[in-house]
C-alpha cells in the first residue's frame, strides 16, 4: 500500500518569512495530491490540492509543486503569518488516501 | 456552505460496548469515508464507501468495523466489542460527483473514548 513520508515534523519561522513541507510517497500509482490544515481540536481542512497531470499550482501564498518521477511534492507558504500557525497533513491517493504524519508550523510574531 | 456532520460530538463508551458513530455527508456528494485519529498522531484511512459498498479498506478495518447507509443521508461506522485502543477522534468525509479523488470535505469528528 501507499507509504507517505512527510518532513520535517516541527518547523519554526519567523512571520514574513516562507515555509516549505516536503512529502513523498511510494506508490508510483497515486495521482491526487491534498494538503491539509489541521488546526488544535478541528477537523482537517484542504488548503490546495495537485493531481499528477500538473507539476506545480498556486493560490495566493500558498504553492504545491509536484515531482512524479521522483516521487515526491512540496507545500511553500510565503510571507507566513501567525495564523498560518497549524499542523499541516500532506496526502497522497490512489482510491484510497494516505496521510503523512504531519509537520507543526509555528509563526512567530 | 454545505458541510459534513457527525454525531457526537463526543461518546464514552465501556469496553466491549458497541458504537455507532454517525455522519450526514454533503447532499450531492457520491464518495463517503471514515478516518481515525488518535490523539497527536496522523489522520489514518479507514474506508470508502461507494454506489452502497465499501470501495476501499484499510489494514485497520477489520471484522470489528463495518460500515452504512441506512437512509438516503445517513453514513455510519459500527465498531463491535470496542477495545481501549479504539479511543480516538473518528472523522468521516465525502467527495462529490465524477472520479473519486475530488476534494474530500471533512466533518467536525466524533471524539469517541472507551474505559
């Protein structure tokens, strides 16, 4: 089954700076790629997604690039801000969707 | 805008009692699924849920889980003879119409907890 590792799992910025959180996965078949917001006691929440027939998307501040011959895809978020404060899930799926472990993003004012 | 909603919010539950958790998925949506999350730790699949059967299972989703649709709104996760490891917070999601990889949308969860 699909393997989703994800890095680093604390990372620490200062506002106004950008952020990256880097995934990869193991199964060659996975063609849909979402992240997701998981804010303290919420549920998770998409904040961009990439399929496997586009290398990179963007929406504001944020961007997810993918490498589907490496295997693995990125989130950047630039110009952070302390709302940006949250666990971020990348995912990958093929039928079934599989989490990485997360990464705890803290923006410091 | 529409949103998935699960009841309870949160159960207690003695060991070895039956559970059933429960979810009301978007209206037009055609893709249901259950996740797991134990507390710190990542979001686990479950399941999937299609045209009234399971698409897809995890290796988590064994014989004490089952899945259904009893109405034409409700989606609900049984889990048979609960163990203490079953504690978590249970999120279900759907996704909408055409192939099953559209944005899933996910639910406030059910934090269930066994004694």
């Amino acid at each position: 089954g699909e393997n989703v590792e994800q890095h680093p799992s604390t990372l620490s910025v200062q506002e106004g700076d950008s952020a990256v959180i880097k995934c990869t996965y193991s199964d060659s078949a996975s063609n849909y790629f979402p992240w997701y917001k998981q804010e303290l006691g919420k549920r998770p929440q998409l904040i961009i997604d990439i399929r496997s027939n586009v290398g990179e998307k963007k929406d504001q501040r944020i961007a997810v690039t993918l490498n589907k011959t490496a295997k693995h895809f990125s989130l950047h978020i630039t110009e952070t801000q302390p709302e940006d404060s949250a666990v971020y899930f990348c995912a990958a799926s093929n039928n079934d969707m599989r989490f990485g472990a997360g990464t705890r993003l803290t923006v410091k004012p | 805008e529409p949103e998935v909603t699960q009841t309870p919010s949160h159960q207690v539950t003695q060991m070895g009692q039956e559970v059933i958790l429960r979810c009301v998925p978007i209206s037009n949506h055609l893709y249901f699924y259950w996740y797991r999350q134990i507390l710190g730790q990542k979001v686990e699949f479950l399941v999937s849920f299609y045209n009234n059967e399971i698409s897809e299972k995890s290796e988590i989703f064994d014989d004490q889980f089952s899945v259904e649709r009893p109405d034409g709104s409700n989606f609900t996760l049984k889990i048979r003879s609960t163990k203490l490891e079953d504690s978590a917070m249970y999120f279900c999601a759907s996704s909408g119409q055409g192939e099953m990889d559209q944005p899933q949308h996910f639910g406030d969860g059910t934090r269930l907890s066994i004694l």
